[in-house]
C-alpha cells in the first residue's frame, strides 16, 4: 500500500475545485485496480485547472515538477540536484523553466553507471482568452492526454521498477522535460549541459509522451532501429495485456529527437493524435485509464530488457556500419520470422548465453591492455547454421579473431523465414571486450574471467 493516497494538491482537487468536483465519482470508483486508481489521481492533479495548462515557465508548470519530484521521492527514487533550472529565449522574453531527475541505481557494478532514461514532457500550452457572446472568456489547455498522462506513465512506472531494483543491472533516469514546447529546451539542457559529462553513458532512452487514448492504437516508434525493434519482436512471446505496434515514421515531434540527434537510441511510446489534442478539450474524461495500465505492462517488460541486456547500437550512426546483405541474403530487419537462438528472437540472448559464456580474453590483450567492441556480421543459412562471419569493425586482431571464433562456433539457430519460407538472414552483434582488472580477474561484458 501506498504510505499516503493523495498529495496536498490531488486531496485538494477531491474536495471539489476545479476539475475534481466534476470528476470525483470517476477517481473514487470502487471497481478500478490501484494502478488505474494512481493513475486517475496523477491525470487529474496535473490536468487541473488550477495548473493553467502548464505553460512553460510559468506557476503551473512549477506546480507539476513540485508534483512528479514529491510522488518520484514517496516511490523511493533519488532525486538528483544536477542543475535542473534554466532559461530559454521565447521571443524578446527569457523563460525560466526547470527539469525533474530521479535515479535509481542498477545492482551491477560493471553496469550500474550506464543509464536508461526515461523521460516525459511537463508543460502544455497554457491558457488564452476568447470571446463568448461577446464577453472575453479564459480557455485553459489542461493538457491531460498532453502529458499528464505521459507524466503519470512515467510515475507509475517508477514505482514498479523501484520494487523490482535488485533485478535490474543498468541505473535509471526519470527526466520530467520542462519547456518541451519551446524546442524541446528542457530535454536539450538535461543532456547538453546539467549530464553532459555523463551524457556518453546514456545507453538508450524512452519517451512517454500522449498515452491516454490507447482505443486508437499503441505505437512504438525506434527511428527504425534494430536493436529497439528486437527488443519489440520479443515480447510477442510474453503474455502482456497489450503490444506496441512499430510505425516507420514519428508521428509528431518529441523530447526522443534530441537523444536521437546525439546518436543515443530512442524510443517513443504514443497513443498518436486524437481530436482533442492542443485544443481545451483535452482534460480528464478523454483518457483510458484501464488501457494505460496495460500499455504500462508493456512498458515496464521493456525498460526491464533494456536494462539488463546488451546496448543497443546506433545503428545510423558512423560509429556503428551497417553493411547491406549479399544477394540472395534478407537482412535482420526485413525477414517475417527473426531467426531464433534458444527460441528467442533476441540477438542478446545469443551474447548471454553463448558468446558471453564461452569467449576467451586473449592472454595477449590483457597483458597490453587491449580492449573495446568488435562488430561481427554473420549469416544463419536455411539450416540454421553460421556462416560467413566477418569483422564488420574490429578493433585489434587478437580480439577481433577471438570474436570470429567464438560466433562461428554457435550451435544452430532456428533459421528465419519470409513469406513462410526459410531463408538466409544477415546479422550483426556487438561483442564487447572490456578489461576490469582486480585481484587477478577480467571481465567481459560483466562477466568475470579468471
């Protein structure tokens, strides 16, 4: 149970002002989860009226950072001081704006300082004034799909991981983005300049951004990334309330473009546009709750994996060559079945329970202190079996021979299929050699080695 149900603002709101008289019945009804219950609390606190829509910069926006950074503390994340105020030219005017960061530290010591970050947008456009049979009238944006409900996303969110911390190996980072409106400023100065000198440990990030109309579909947009997209392909196989649909194209901007821009793999996690939105319809009524939840599932088995699996590449990125496959050959991404290793999709599990197990540091490199990420493309033919493996980028040629010979070495793998039949697929993975010298051991990829 929750050490407290309401926060000063949301009891406020049951009470009966604002948007919490006219939905008082629908937050205290008696059928809903606890989840849905958090959920309908958080939507309506950050949607109520006395936030004036959260313009950036102004008391509301403030109210709603106050308001994710009290309920980050109560489902016991750190809150970290790292310089979360800043300004932002909107005009001839400089606007003060702030961001919210919470931590919670991964359990492996090889891992625990890289970051998975999620993140969601806190301000919406505010308030104007139109004229009603000629009387001027306040029309506020509460702004409760656009993101009260992406805030409350990531809350709950938190909650969950924080009770599952001793299984999850890499840190996390909740980012409220203050000023997303004003060019994604918040999301900008969080990485550019209160994380920069950590900025490279960033090995992936989520957006949660407009997650209340899930009767409209449930996207996950990955830039078309690899890595993001496995991760997707696999939980297929789970029992999950509901599944993400990968879409080819972003469907509006988002704070996930400025991790993108710095060749950090992003995700976003939308519902998409519905009719209310930028419009003062968008409030508490329009929002399913009993969808967010299981949306929430999804979410939440798929920051686990991001966690605790291998980084994912950048695969746009120069750091990171795709080379295109031979004919005759599908890649990775256009096969309708993935090839299988160990009856998962997912090419980390090949590095866990395969490469990771039986690769051998070189006596020659840790005695010269060799190490880095060999990238290593392989086929897996109609059989099933590993062929021609090659460096895609090597680093030295002691680790790059070791990272040939132990993917060559694979058992069979379940081959990939399109249009029903079986074909040959290209792969890539990335296998990573680091050196972690103490009391005698090496480590490769976290794994120690005597």
């Amino acid at each position: 149970m929750m050490k407290r149900l309401f926060t000063a603002l949301a009891a406020f709101l049951l009470l009966g002002s604002g948007l919490g008289a006219q939905y008082r019945t629908s937050l205290q009804d008696l059928d809903d989860s606890e989840t849905v219950r958090a959920l309908k609390q958080h939507v309506a606190a950050l949607s109520a009226a006395e936030l004036e829509g959260r313009r950036a910069g102004s008391e509301g926006e403030k109210m709603a950072a106050e308001y994710l950074e009290d309920w980050l503390r109560e489902y016991g994340i750190d809150i970290l001081p790292v310089g979360n105020e800043f300004g932002v030219a909107v005009g001839a005017d400089t606007v003060r704006s702030r961001n919210v960061t919470g931590f919670l530290q991964g359990w492996d010591k090889s891992l625990n300082k890289h970051y998975i970050v999620i993140g969601a947008r806190m301000d919406n456009l505010g308030m104007d004034t139109l004229m009603v049979n000629g009387e001027p009238t306040r029309r506020i944006y509460y702004g409760a799909n656009g993101n009260a409900s992406g805030m409350a996303m990531l809350l709950e969110l938190a909650q969950k991981l924080s009770y599952a911390r001793t299984l999850l190996r890499r840190s996390i980072l909740f980012v409220g983005f203050g000023a997303s409106q004003e060019t994604f400023a918040g999301s900008w100065y969080f990485l550019h300049r209160a994380f920069a000198q950590d900025a490279s440990n960033i090995d992936a990030m989520v957006n949660l951004d407009m997650l209340g109309t899930p009767g409209r579909g449930f996207y996950a947009f990955t830039s078309s990334n690899e890595d993001l997209n496995t991760i997707a392909s696999a939980l297929k196989g789970e029992l999950l309330p509901v599944q993400a649909q990968l879409i080819p194209q972003q469907p509006y901007p988002g704070d996930n473009a400025v991790f993108y821009d710095a060749e950090i793999p992003s995700v976003l996690f939308t519902t998409g546009r519905y009719p209310e939105h930028g419009t003062g319809e968008d409030s508490f009524g329009i929002i399913d709750f009993e969808g967010m939840e299981g949306e929430l599932e999804y979410i939440y088995s798929y920051v686990q994996r991001l966690c605790n699996g291998q980084r994912p590449l950048f695969r746009n990125s120069s750091a990171a060559p795709k080379e295109s496959a031979p004919v005759g050959v599908y890649s990775f991404s256009d096969v309708d079945v993935k090839p299988m290793f160990l009856n998962s999709p997912d090419p980390a599990i090949f590095l866990e329970r395969w490469v990771y197990q039986y690769v051998k540091y070189p006596k020659y490199a840790m005695e010269n202190g060799i190490q880095g990420r060999v990238l290593v493309n392989f086929v897996i033919n109609e059989k099933g079996e590993v062929q021609d493996v090659t460096v895609a980028r090597g680093v030295h040629g002691v680790l790059d021979d070791e990272a040939v010979r132990v993917v060559s070495a694979s058992p069979k793998w379940r081959p990939g299929r399109f249009h029903g039949k079986k074909v040959k697929t290209a792969m890539t993975v990335a296998v990573d050699f680091k050196l972690d010298k103490k009391k005698g051991t090496f480590g490769i990829n976290g794994i120690t080695i005597k």
